[in-house]
C-alpha cells in the first residue's frame, strides 16, 4: 500500500523530483514512485493509475516538462487529487510545463506548484493526507513551527 503515487514522465524527470520523495520520507508518508509517459505510453498510464487506487494512493503527484500532458492525463483519470509539478527543461525552461499544468479545463482540476517545486509538491500531499490523519497533522505542525523558529534564526 502507497498514500501517495508519485509519477513523472521521464527518467530525465527524477532528479528534479527527489526533493519530494525526501519530504514524504521526513513526514513518514508511504509512496511509490513509476516513470510514466502521458504522451509516450498512455495505455501504460491508464495501467498505473488504476494499480495505484487499488494500492490505495490517496494523492497523485504528477511530474513533467515541456508540453507537460502527465498530470492533466492523470487527473483524466482518477478523481483523486493531483498536484502538477512543473520541471524545467526544454527551450522554455519550464514555462511550458507551468502553464500546461495550471491551464486545466474546470471539473479536471491540477494543483501546480512552481516550476521544479517538488519539494511543495510533497509539503501539499502531506497537507491532503493530514486532514485524516491526526498523526500526521501533528507532525505536520511541530515541522511548520521549526521551521518558523530557524528563520528568526540570524545565521
Ligand atoms: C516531458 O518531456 C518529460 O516530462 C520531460 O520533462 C521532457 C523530456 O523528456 P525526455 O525526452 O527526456 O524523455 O514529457
């Protein structure tokens, strides 16, 4: 069982999406992370989406540059929420994959963080995830209060 499918739609995609799997990890959030192209493979997508609800994915995060399909297909796919994450790469360094992300039709809702912001992307499923999960919301609080401490900090 996985609370979170962390997609991306290259193997040139998974440097960019680390951070993310590094937040899940700190917040103790259990993930599996599959390349999977939109445009390349979408009868594969179809698969992996599916096998994921069945895993019990509660939250999509869906990486992608460029022409940036993989999150829109995803949220095409699933009623789950999707967070898009814009990687940059290509002549328009992410702004594709931005645009692409967030311009998504109404009833096929994307949440779009910056361009290669996986770590928010992480930060946001974590949110999701803690609406349910007093543990997690707690964890979630303590980590939000460090984090206000450490930049009152002048180092
Ligand atoms: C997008 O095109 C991928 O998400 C990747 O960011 C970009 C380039 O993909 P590759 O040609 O490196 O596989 O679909």
């Amino acid at each position: 069982m996985a609370d979170v499918a962390v997609l991306v739609g290259s193997k040139s995609d998974v440097a960019a999406t680390k951070p993310a799997l590094e937040v899940l990890e700190r917040f103790g959030v259990s993930y599996e992370a599959t390349v999977v192209s939109a445009h390349r493979a979408p009868e594969r997508l179809q698969r992996v989406v599916r096998e994921a609800e069945a895993n019990g994915a509660r939250v999509f995060i869906a990486g992608a540059g460029m022409a940036a399909a993989l999150p829109g297909a995803v949220a095409a796919l699933t009623t789950r929420p999707v967070v898009g994450l814009p990687l940059a790469s290509g002549a328009l360094n992410g702004i594709d994959a931005l645009l692409a992300i967030s311009q998504m039709p109404p009833g096929v809702p994307v949440a779009a963080v910056a361009i290669n912001g996986a770590a928010n992307a992480a930060n946001l499923a974590v949110e999701m995830l803690a609406l349910s999960n007093a543990d997690l919301a707690g964890r979630l609080a303590s980590w939000r209060r460090e984090q206000s401490e450490r930049i009152d900090t002048f180092e």
